[in-house]
C-alpha cells in the first residue's frame, strides 16, 4: 500500500512540516508501507535531508519565478502557484496511490478533491487553521483542538494527545521527570525553527548577554538567513555554543533546564519533556498555539517587539516557577501522538480490506 505526502519546506516555510510528515512516515513504513514524498524545488526545500532519511522524492516542477510572500499568511505565494495549478502537477508525477498524505497550508479542498477523482485515493490532510477539507481523515495536534471545530465527514484527530513526536519522546519521560529545578547554573537551549526570518535567535542572546546564570545552546540551520550573525556571537560568547543540527533533539532537550522558542510543533516535544518554555511567536499561524499554552500554564509569551525589554524578565520568572512550569508542561502531551495516528489509519485499511 502507497503513501503519497506533498509537503513543502522553504526559507519562507520553514522546516516544521516536513519534519513532524517524516515522523508520520518513519512509522508508517515500519508499518511496511511504502512512502514517497513530492516536494516543490525552493530555497531552503530540505528535499536532500528528505532523501537522506531514505525516502524517495519526487521534486515537482520548479516555479518559473519566485513570488515573496506579502505575510506571514500569504500562504499562496508559499505554494508558487494556485492550488489547483499544483494539483495538475502533482498528478503529472503521480498515477497511482492508495494514500495521499497533504501537510500544506496553501493546499486547500479543492486540492483534495481534483487529487481524490482522479487517483481515487485517501486522503489524511495535517493542518492547524481549522480550514474546511476534504479528507477521510485531518490530523490537528493544536493544544485543546476539537474534533467540533472542524466541519467534516471524516475521521478528526484533534489534540495534542495526537502530536506527531517521535518514540524517544516518549521513551524518555520518566527520566525527564526527575529533572529537579535548576539553580546557579541554567542551562537555556534556544531553538526558533530552522529558519527564524525575523532574528529571534539573536535578539534574544543580546537580551540576556548580562544574565551571567545562564548558559545557552542556540540550535539554527545553515538553511537561515541569519546563520553567519548567530554564528558569530556565539563564536565570540563566553557561554553560548552554536549547533548547526542534531539527530537526537529528545536528548539535546533532556539536558537542558529551560527553553526559548517559537510556538510551532516543537512546543508539544518540549512539552513531553516537560521542558519549561518562553515562547515568540513568529507568524500569525502560531498565535493560537501561543495562547494555548500559555493559558496552560507551561509557557510564558515574548512578543517579537519587546524581546528587549521582557526577555529577562519573563526568564527570571521561569526559573524561579520551574516546578510549576514543569508540571504544567507533562501534563500537555505523552508522545505517543504518532502511534495513536497510524493504529487509526491501520483500522480503517482493516476495515476497507475487509469488504474486499
């Protein structure tokens, strides 16, 4: 049986989408199904790394010029072309799937349906806009989405308890609970995505340049625009060390006492290991998910405009509450998300085998 994902990843995109589908499709091809990935040629397009992960990808045909995106919710110039443009050039790469797995915010129902009449496939669509689909079964691992939110005869998989995590998340729990709350030395692991286009990384080394307590680990890829600036304090920083990429992000962030990041998917994998978080949301699409957990009680927000001014603080105010923080943040995710997802796309193989 035939998985076809179509995700994309660009400097304007960044790397998060295509990282939790290969998370999908890691187990599902432990499962012994076979995956393919289609992926638009960009900047910043992660098709090697896909490759790399022993994946087969099929590049799509590469725009003919480059629209910048207007917003951050310009999610159209994100695709390069009209939804319906890019189905007629998925379907001239693919004639035959069983599963078309879709991770886009610019792929819409009309996407879906064109692709649905003419493979007469299904069809799983991870979002977290809480779009109108349509798809046999949308995967929404926002913190307290529910399946009510979404308007659909399919099957919804709503909730956090269907974060898309890898198994050393959840293998590594217990030891992860019994972290105690730091104390002279504070460990700050600083992770804004791989691309970070507004800098964040940065501004806020420079907003905690004096907290002499902290000892920071900056994670930004080679793929961000602001690769060489991060680079270059953090070579000259009597505390900061910058890595390009790790293969075990469970363990890097096991190490550490609290977090800096934006509110994307990796909030659910710091939230496994109850990973205490300042969170800056980056694009208008993390808002909600910045609200969510801050009304948890797990993260505390930093505007991108007050960095310079609140940072500290709010660092100050996670240290001195970590236990609290710490708690709040277990109790928001087990990482069992991504077996809980392939057990119910298995079960309705079952069920459609079982009327052959």
């Amino acid at each position: 049986m035939k998985f076809i994902f179509r995700v994309d990843a660009s400097v304007y995109i960044g790397s998060g989408h295509v990282m939790r589908c290969l998370v999908l499709a890691k187990v599902l091809r432990e499962e012994g199904y076979s995956i393919v990935f289609t992926c638009l040629p960009q900047k910043g397009d992660m098709i090697d790394y896909i490759t790399q992960q022993g994946f087969d990808v099929i590049s799509l045909t590469s725009p003919q010029s480059v629209s910048l995106p207007k917003s951050t919710e310009d999610y159209i110039a994100w695709l390069q072309r009209s939804p319906l443009e890019d189905a007629s050039d998925f379907l001239s790469y693919v004639d035959a799937a069983d599963w078309v797995v879709t991770d886009h915010y610019a792929i819409d129902k009309q996407w879906h349906k064109k692709i649905r009449s003419s493979l007469h496939c299904q069809i799983v669509s991870i979002d977290d806009l809480m779009r109108e689909h349509d798809a046999d079964v949308i995967l929404d691992q926002t913190l307290n989405r529910r399946t009510a939110d979404y308007h659909s005869n399919g099957l919804v998989l709503a909730g956090t308890q269907y974060a898309l995590l890898r198994d050393e998340f959840s293998n590594l729990r217990k030891q992860a609970s019994k972290r105690v709350s730091p104390t002279a030395n504070v460990k700050v692991l600083v992770s804004m995505g791989g691309i970070d286009p507004p800098n964040a990384t940065l501004r806020s080394l420079k907003a905690l340049k004096n907290q002499s307590r902290l000892s920071f680990t900056v994670l930004l890829s080679a793929r961000s625009p602001h690769f060489n600036a991060v680079q270059q304090w953090c070579s000259t920083s009597k505390n900061a060390e910058h890595i390009i990429f790790s293969s075990d992000i469970a363990g890097l962030m096991l190490e550490h006492d609290i977090a800096i990041g934006a509110p994307g998917s990796t909030s659910w994998e710091r939230a496994c290991l109850g990973l205490p978080s300042v969170i800056i949301p980056l694009a208008e699409n993390q808002v909600d998910i910045c609200h969510q957990l801050v009304k948890s009680g797990s993260s505390i927000k930093v505007d991108l405009e007050t960095i310079e001014k609140e940072l500290a603080p709010a660092v100050n105010n996670l240290i001195d509450n970590w236990d609290e923080y710490s708690h709040n943040n277990f109790l928001l995710c087990d990482g069992l998300g991504t077996r809980r997802v392939v057990e119910k796309i298995n079960g309705i193989n079952n069920e459609y085998n079982a009327t052959l």
